[in-house]
C-alpha cells in the first residue's frame, strides 16, 4: 500500500488544517510534494518514522535533547535519523 493510499485521522492532520487555509494552495501542494512525499514514500517504503520524527523535532521547537526524550530514544538515534532527511 502506498502512502497515497493511506486513510489518515483528522488529528493525524497536525497544522494541514491550518495550511490548507492559506491563499496558496498550489504552493502549498508543490512544497509537499516536494519536501514531504520524499518523507512518505522513505517511510512506506522502509517501515520508518521519518515523517513523525520530523513532527516530533518540529513540535519540540527543534530542540534535539527535548525530541529524543519524547521518542524515548537516544540523542545520537535521532542524529542518525535526520542524516537520513538531509
């Protein structure tokens, strides 16, 4: 199944409700598809977490210390893990 497949919960939507609110749609749809689908196809592809880890970074204000803690993992695994966004 791929991830254009993939029924997603509302709360699942994070701030798409909010982005889909704005003015530039097409802008919006072009910078997901070309920053996030990337993230989507990766993570269906290899059973991986990028996308929520990516979330979890951006909900911790790009703090490492903060986001590692609430993924219960290491510092140095979510290094490893942004190495593999880049």
């Amino acid at each position: 199944m791929g991830s254009r497949d993939r029924v997603i919960a509302f709360e699942e939507l994070g701030v798409m409700p909010l982005l889909l609110q704005s003015e530039d749609q097409q802008g919006l749809v072009a910078f997901m598809e070309r920053y996030l689908r990337p993230l989507l196809t990766y993570d269906d592809q290899h059973q991986g977490q990028l996308l929520p880890t990516l979330e979890a970074f951006l909900s911790q204000n790009g703090n490492l210390q903060r986001t590692a803690e609430s993924l219960y993992i290491h510092p140095n695994s979510l290094k490893l893990a942004f190495r593999t966004l880049l």
